[in-house]
C-alpha cells in the first residue's frame, strides 16, 4: 500500500497523472478516481484556494494514511491545488487502486468527503461584483458523518 500526496500551487494534467497512477498498479482489479474542476457559470471568472502551509499537506497524509487503513487498497493518489484558478481548471485529483473495486470506491468517496468538510483550505470566487468568501455547504459536512 503506497499513497501520493501532493500540494501544488501549478496546473496539472489529469489524464497523465491517471495514466501513470494506473500503470504502477497492474494487479488492481479496479482503479476509481474523481477529479474536482473550478465550475463555470454564475458569472465566476476565477476560484482562488488558499490554506495554512503548517497543517495542509501533514493533513492530507494523514487522511490518505486513514484511508489506507481502513480499505484493501494497492495505492491512493491525493493531489490538491491551491492559489487562482479559472473555469475548468483541475482543482482536485483523487484516485484509489484495489483488488476489488468496492474498496477503491469507498476510498475515493471517504477521501473527497473529508477533504470538502475537513478541509485545510479557504475558497472565495470572483465574478463581476468581486470577490466573495465560500462558507461550506451543510450538505459537505453531512456527507462527511456517513462515515
């Protein structure tokens, strides 16, 4: 079981990263992954995501390593961004590699659940008004007590 966190203040590609997450795990049964983009629309010309260096990337381990506990699993990827970002851009890549795919998807699902309500970071969009704070969804914090 091995795990890939990472924090990245430039633009990545998803494709490639899955690609070679994918080939170091040939003996996974199944390989899950979800990628988090800035949305378009609502007039939002920019995402900005900022977090405290100190508790970000130790956290994230740290959730990666629960993660690895608790699920049979080859590997996990966990890569997040941070600073500006405009519509369409990748903010999020997480992916899970098990035997059986019902472990890489609850892992997958567990992660990104914690990462939205545990999360490190602070979120405020730009549209033609300004720029305005993201306050999270009580829906990310009920999503989050499933587990």
């Amino acid at each position: 079981m091995t795990a890939d966190v990472r924090l990245t203040d430039t633009a990545f590609d998803p494709a490639a990263l899955l690609s070679a997450f994918t080939g170091r795990f040939g003996s996974a049964g199944g390989v899950v992954s979800f990628l988090g983009q800035v949305r378009g629309g609502d007039g939002v010309e920019a995402l900005e995501l900022r977090h405290y260096a100190p508790l970000t990337l130790p956290g994230m381990e740290a959730l990666a390593a629960t993660a690895l506990g608790r699920w049979s699993l080859e590997g996990l990827l966990v890569l997040h961004r941070h600073g500006v970002m405009r519509p369409g851009d990748p903010i999020v890549l997480v992916a899970a590699a098990a035997r059986h795919r019902r472990d890489a998807f609850a892992a997958t699902d567990f992660v990104m659940d914690h990462l939205k309500s545990d999360s490190w970071f602070w979120k405020r969009e730009k549209t033609a008004q300004g720029w305005r704070w993201i306050e999270p969804r009580s829906e990310d914090f009920a999503d989050r007590a499933r587990w």
